[in-house]
C-alpha cells in the first residue's frame, strides 16, 4: 500500500528529505527527472508516515496519504 506519493518533476536535488527521514525510507532512485536531477525513491514498507520529508521539503515534492 502506497503511504507516500512523491512528484518527481518538482525535486531539485536538495536531498534535505534523504537526510532526514529517521526510518531511512528515503533513498536516491536512480531516475532523473526533466531537470536532469536524480529523484528519491520511497521504500513503503519503512515508511511510518511521519511527515518529516514533507516538512523538510521546499518544493513539496511529497504527498502524505
């Protein structure tokens, strides 16, 4: 079940949401989007929905659900 949504054309590569989710959900996917930046993966099985990579997300690249 997916916990978190993220919008890949929006991330600028701050990774602030990478170093900071406690549970380590967050990791570098590999992709890249039109900006030519490598976009974060959500691993939903670690993810415990606490909100800290929309927190700490300037461009509001994720959506809690």
């Amino acid at each position: 079940m997916e916990k978190v949504r993220t919008r890949e054309e929006r991330c600028k590569g701050c990774y602030l949401c990478v170093a900071n989710c406690k549970p380590k959900a967050l990791s570098l996917s590999g992709r890249t989007n039109g900006k030519g930046v490598i976009t974060v993966a959500v691993d939903q099985e670690k993810c415990v929905q606490c909100g800290c990579c929309y927190a700490m997300c300037p461009d509001l690249v994720f959506e809690i659900l």
